[in-house]
C-alpha cells in the first residue's frame, strides 16, 4: 500500500535578518518528524522560489510503505482536509496534506486542442465605397488653370 503525504510549504535556504545564510528545512528533519505517520520509504523535495518576495522555500513529499497514523488523522487527510504537524518546540508548524495526482484533478480542466496563431496581419476586406464623380475620385477631372497675377506669377487663394 502506497501512501504519499505532502508538506506544501517549508523553509529554504535563505538569508536571516543579518545576512547569514540558513540551510531551512533538510529531509532528515522531515524523516524524524513524519515518521510518526508510518514506516517511510522515501522523501522527495522540490527547490521553489516565492514570486512575491523571492524567498526559497521547499515542498516535501513523503512516501510511506506502511501508515500508522489515528483514525481521525487518516480521515481527515482521506477527505481533503490539511493537518498541522510541529516542528519544534517553538510553535512552527508545517500544513501537510494527502498526494492526489494531478490525473485525478480533471473537474476543471479544458479538453486538448489545437490552435494556430500566425503573426501576419490579415488585410481588411475591400470597401464598397460607391464613386460620385468628384475631382478626388473622377480620373476624367481637369482642374482649371491657376490665375496668373501681372508679375507673371501664379496667384493662389487659400480659403
């Protein structure tokens, strides 16, 4: 029987107040701890960054070949429910809850599909703009001849 448990959240390597580096949480700490839970076959960790503040942190899972935790614990996590494990003597806990595989998560997920972007632009279709014989639009249009002061200049008037 196979039995996976997760700490989603706990410290990573970072620096303190006073610039000195902390290792965080390391697996053994999470081995000497869970062991509570059942017979451990295995821990995983994961490195994260927090995009808010750029701390480090850690996301642990734990495996179990045998489970011998209180019937109130094991329903509470069977249905979903996170518990809160200390982690020392100074009140810190960490959130643990059951693995469930992200197969099993399809309520909200969108069918796969197939969609093609392309990044020329498509021309608009042609206006159907009907001609009505003006001087911009009729290619038989002459202008008059521009009035020619007595200097021998053309004289335009802008209104």
């Amino acid at each position: 029987m196979s039995y996976t448990l997760v700490i989603k959240r706990a410290f990573g390597a970072n620096k303190d107040r006073n610039g000195k580096w902390r290792q965080g949480t390391t697996k053994k700490q999470v081995e000497v701890i869970m062991a509570d839970f059942g017979t451990i076959d295995s821990v995983d960790s994961l490195e994260k960054k927090d995009r808010r503040n750029g701390e480090n942190f850690r996301m642990f899972f734990i495996h179990y070949k045998d489970v011998s935790m209180e019937d109130t614990v094991r329903d509470a996590l069977d249905s979903g429910n996170d518990i809160e494990v200390d982690n020392d003597e100074y009140g810190h806990f960490w959130l643990v809850t059951k693995y469930n595989k992200q197969a099993d998560k399809t309520d909200n997920k969108k069918p796969r599909g197939v969609r093609i972007r392309t990044n020329r632009a498509v021309p608009p279709p042609p206006l159907d703009v009907p001609i009505d014989n003006t001087p911009e639009t009729d290619p038989e249009f002459i202008p008059p001849p521009a009035p020619i002061s007595d200097d021998g200049h053309v004289s335009l008037q802008i209104e």
